[in-house]
C-alpha cells in the first residue's frame, strides 16, 4: 500500500472491495456454522458438548493470530501473507467439509482460524495506509457495511443450507468466495515500500510461546467456563493459573525484548490506548447484549429461531443506514462527538431492552435492537478512525490485530459475564419470589381462587394441594417470571457500562488536522 501522500496504484475504492471480500467470508463463515452446530454433531455421532469444540477450536486460534499480524506480515510481506490466510482459510473450508469424524474436523478448524484471523486487522491496516487522515471514515463505512452485511445473511443462510442441505455446505461455500478474494489480492494489493524493506527480526520463540499458552487458556476458559462452574472446576482452574502466570510473563518480556511478536509500547500514543480500552468494553457489552436477545425471544417469548433471526438482523439494517452517513460526518464533525453519541444511543438501546417483560409484542422487542444497529454503525466508524489516526504506517498491522483481539477478547468476557449473571440472577430471584408464595399471601390465595373457579372438578371447597397441575403450572410461571428478572438484571448491568465508557473518549485527541 501507498502512503497516505501517494497515488494508489489501482483505484481505492477497488482495493476497498478487495480486501472485503475476504472479511466478509470469515464473518458469515462463523454465523453459518453457529447455525449448522447441532446438525454437524447428529450427522458426526457427537454430543452437542464435545461439538462445541468446532467452535472453540477456531476461537482459540483466531485469537493467538490476532496480536501476531502486524509481526507475521512483517515476516512474510502483507501481500503475501494475505494471500496464504486466504488461500489457508479457503482450503481448511474444503476439508472441513469433507471431514470423515469430528476429531478432524476440529484439527482443520484450529487452521481456518489461523488463516481466518488475520483477514480483519490485515483488511483494516490496508485501508488505513490507502486513504488518507480525513477519508478513512468513509473507507471504513463501505468496509463496515460488508461487516455489518455477513451476520445478516450468515443465519439465515445456515437454517436454509441445514434444511435443504447438508451442514458441509456450511463450509463449501466459502470456495468461490475465497478463490474470488485470491484473485482479487493478486491483482490489486500491492506493498508499500516500508513493508517490502522492512525485516520481521530475530524471532521472538519465548513471546509467540507465552502468548499461544495465555491466549490459547483464556480462550477456552470464556468458552467453557459457565458449563463447568468456573474455578469450582480442577479444569479451569489449572487453565486459569497458566493463563495469568503466562500473562505476566509475556508483559514483561514483550517489553524487554528488541523484536516482540506484540509491539505494547503502541500504548504509549494516548488516542489508541484510549480506543483500544473503549473497544474492548464496547465488544464486552455488545456481544453480551447480543446473545441475550435470542434466548429471551427463544426460551421466555416462544418464538421461533427465525425470528430470533431476523430481529437480531434489524441491528444490521441500522447500521447499514447509519454508516455511511458517519463516513461523510468524520469529515467536518470531531469523531470525539460520534463516538460519544453512538455510546449514548447504544446505551438508549440496551436500557430499553432493561425494560422488556413477558407480555411485549416482537415489535416492542426489536426496535432496541434497530437503535443498537445505529448506535454501532456510528461507534464502529468512527472509534476506528480516531484510533489508528496517530499511529505510525510501519505499525499499522500490530496496531489493527490488537485493536480486533481486544474487541473479540471483550466479546468473549461479555457473553461469558451474560451467561454467568443469568444463571445466578435467575436462581436468586425464583428463590424470592418462592419466598412469598404461602397460604398467607394475599396474592397467592387469590390465584388459588381464580384456578378453582376455571379447574375441572374443583367444588366450592378445593385447595390448591387438591391436585398436582396448578402446582406445576404455578412453577413454571414462577421460572418464568424469574428468569425474566434475570433478563432485566443483565441488560440494566449493561446500560450502566455503557454510560461509564462515554468519559472515556474526552481521554482522545481529535483526528490530526492534516489531508
């Protein structure tokens, strides 16, 4: 890629798509096979336990890619490298389809998620060096919106391949999209003159060690945790204590040593200190957000998971609205201003759905789920902007992996915290509303008179010990009910974070007042 003061050597707005094509098949590649989980573990004679390691294999090492970008295209030239991920993500996508057990299939996943997790920061950092300071708003807007675009189709794509077709169509269909993206890359990206002259340097063995051990534990424990009660499980606990020693360990060596595989001293430019925090907790808060909806539309709503499916796509149609506009805004409006509304609209959002309860329609339950779509389309553009707008182009591919592996991290953390406060808010709140459900409460001697007025056989006399069925009915209302407080207790702890991250962006300097 050119510097900023250069002419491309091909149209931008052609490296633009490019480099899309690729994220956008990784994207919708993880939303099908999210879909086509159960169907791959009935047709593999698995568990759905044991095939969540589909799953977790590919999160694993997607993540320990991530930070190691910046190094890796160092290493190999970024064309070049680009082109391997590709062309390792489009392959493994062939063997994993054509997987015989699920113990191959997972082994050819750990290396889609390899070739898979360099697609976003190495498409973010060529268009960062591509356009200019002022027109990287827009270029992240249209990349966005093939973001934005991949979740939206992704569900829908995995239900109908899963009923009309097999689930190895799950991943067949990365094929002309991958070779589509390869040929694309070949023709259009080129290296900067920094890159083609610049050397990885001595390897650092001991970093890329420590940070496949912390990465690669941590990983699985956001993953695995909640199913095996956290540290009261021998497992994570072991998983834990490597990851924290290993941590620590990496820290201190990634800032002695000349060469990291993880350049940390990118912390010292305040803009992308900032942002990289405000993203993490963003992902945090947004994914968690995220997962919530179509479990409460599923389990307390009775909705089908098609439309589960479609309110969370409202949340791309926003977005895709809302992002082009914030591309032309960076231009004359301070993104300080952007980032700080789209917080305070996603905060808007998560508080509504604070607010739902068991008697709203799918409307009511969607339209939060609209304005969340805006509010990320405007954080999104314009958080990116500002935080790469300060660092150096020799360390833009370090700056993109760890600015994706935060984001990703904070999702984990996010849906991890979700699962976790649902489980231990529902417990809390049905053994209080069991608390008031005796003979001496006015409410309930209520219910049992209105049950004994409509239940066939009941006399003048019946008592709600007469028979077993209001019993069982009472306590599935009483799940119910609690499991809707959870709900509530979960997105409220959201709204809260939310409005906590919105001082931080006074913490960022305007984008450099340079073309």
């Amino acid at each position: 890629m050119p510097n900023n003061n250069d002419t491309p050597p091909v149209n931008k707005w052609l490296i633009t798509i490019a480099v899309m094509a690729g994220t956008f098949m990784e994207i919708i590649d993880t939303t099908v096979v999210n879909v086509a989980l159960p169907h791959m573990a009935g047709s593999l004679a698995a568990g759905v336990d044991e095939a969540t390691w589909v799953l977790t294999s590919y999160l694993v090492s997607n993540a320990i890619v991530l930070p190691i970008t910046g190094w890796l295209s160092a290493l190999f030239g970024r064309k070049r490298f680009l082109l391997i991920c590709l062309g390792l993500f489009t392959f493994t996508s062939m063997l994993c389809g054509s997987a015989p057990n699920l113990e191959s299939l997972i082994f050819f996943r750990i290396f889609q998620g390899i070739g898979g997790g360099a697609l976003q920061p190495i498409s973010q950092a060529i268009l960062l060096e591509t356009f200019p300071v002022r027109e990287r708003g827009m270029a992240m807007a249209i990349w966005g919106i093939g973001v934005v675009i991949a979740p939206i189709v992704g569900p829908v794509l995995g239900g109908w391949i899963t009923d009309n077709l097999t689930w190895r169509w799950a991943f067949y269909i990365n094929l002309p999209v991958g070779l589509v993206s390869l040929l694309m890359t070949a023709l259009f990206i080129y290296d900067p003159p920094y890159i083609k002259a610049q050397r990885a340097g001595r390897i650092d063995y001991w970093g890329l060690i420590l940070l496949v051990l912390c990465l690669g534990t941590l990983q699985v424990i956001l993953d695995k945790g909640e199913r095996e009660d956290w540290l009261a499980s021998a497992f994570i606990a072991r998983l834990a204590l490597i990851s924290v020693v290993t941590f620590v360990l990496l820290i201190y060596r990634e800032l002695k040593t000349e060469h990291p595989v993880v350049d940390l001293r990118l912390f010292t430019e305040r803009n992308y200190a900032s942002g990289v925090t405000i993203m993490f907790f963003f992902g945090f808060v947004l994914y968690g957000s995220i997962m919530l909806l179509p479990l409460f539309l599923q389990v307390l709503m009775g909705y089908d998971a098609t439309l589960a499916g479609i309110s969370l796509a409202w949340g791309g149609v926003g977005s895709l609205i809302i992002m082009p506009v914030v591309g032309r805004l960076t231009t004359v409006v301070d993104s300080r201003w952007l980032v700080a509304g789209g917080l305070l609209i996603n905060t808007l959002a998560v508080y509504l759905m604070s607010l739902f309860n068991t008697q709203i329609d799918f409307a009511t339950a969607t339209w939060p789920r609209f304005i969340q779509g805006f509010g990320l389309g405007m954080t999104f553009v314009s958080l990116t902007t500002l935080t790469m707008s300060r660092i150096p182009q020799e360390k833009m591919g370090n700056a993109t992996g760890i600015f994706n592996l935060m984001r990703n991290l904070g999702g984990s953390f996010g849906i991890a915290t979700a699962t976790t406060l649902l489980a231990r808010r529902g417990q809390f709140h049905q053994s209080r509303l069991v608390e008031r459900l005796n003979p001496l409460s006015g409410p309930f001697n209520e219910w049992s008179e209105r049950v004994g007025e409509v239940l066939p056989g009941a006399g003048p006399e019946w008592q709600w010990w007469d028979s077993p069925i209001p019993l069982a009915g009472l306590y599935q209302e009483v799940q119910r009910q609690a499991q809707m407080l959870a709900f509530c207790d979960d997105y409220w702890f959201f709204t809260v974070l939310f409005l906590l991250l919105i001082p931080l962006v006074l913490l960022m300097r305007r984008l450099p007042a340079h073309k």
